[in-house]
C-alpha cells in the first residue's frame, strides 16, 4: 500500500524490513567498516607523549608548557602538532 502511493507520486520505493532484519544487517554493516584512522589509539599516544613531557616537572613548569602548547596552536594548524607527537613516539 505505501509503494503504490510512493510510486504514484513519484517516490522511490520503500524497503520493509522487520526489526530482526534491521538489526542483522546493521550488524552487518558495521563490520564491514575499515578503520583507517583509530583516534583511540592517535589521543593515547597523544596522552602518553604529554605524560613524558610532564614527568618530573613542577605545577609552574606545566603551565608553561600549556601556554607554550597553546600559543604555537594558534601560529599552525592543530594537525600538524600532533603528527609531530606521533613521529617522537
């Protein structure tokens, strides 16, 4: 009933599927999904790197290195930040 009037008026078909069917084939296709980027893994070794970075250091020092963290985010572009992390690790 509801493809005939979609049809009539001009609308694609709909395609009706049970809750089971939806759920199978969800499942589906999230395992058919390639990571190429695991930003799990890219904010961990983010953590880890700062986490060196801050070892031994006082609270002063640490403020430091933010506000150095932040004022050379505004002269470039974020991204390129964290490729740099990533290569020292």
């Amino acid at each position: 009933m509801f493809n005939s009037l979609n049809l009539k008026l001009g609308y694609p078909v709909i395609d009706i599927r049970s809750p089971n069917e939806l759920i199978s084939y969800l499942v589906m296709k999230t395992k058919e999904i390639k990571k190429d980027f695991d930003s799990v893994e890219f904010f961990r070794k983010i953590k880890e790197q700062i986490a060196k970075e801050f070892e031994g250091k006082t609270f002063e020092q640490k403020k430091e290195i933010i506000n150095k963290m932040k004022k050379d985010k505004k002269k470039s572009h974020a991204s390129n930040n964290y490729h740099r992390i990533l290569k020292k690790s």
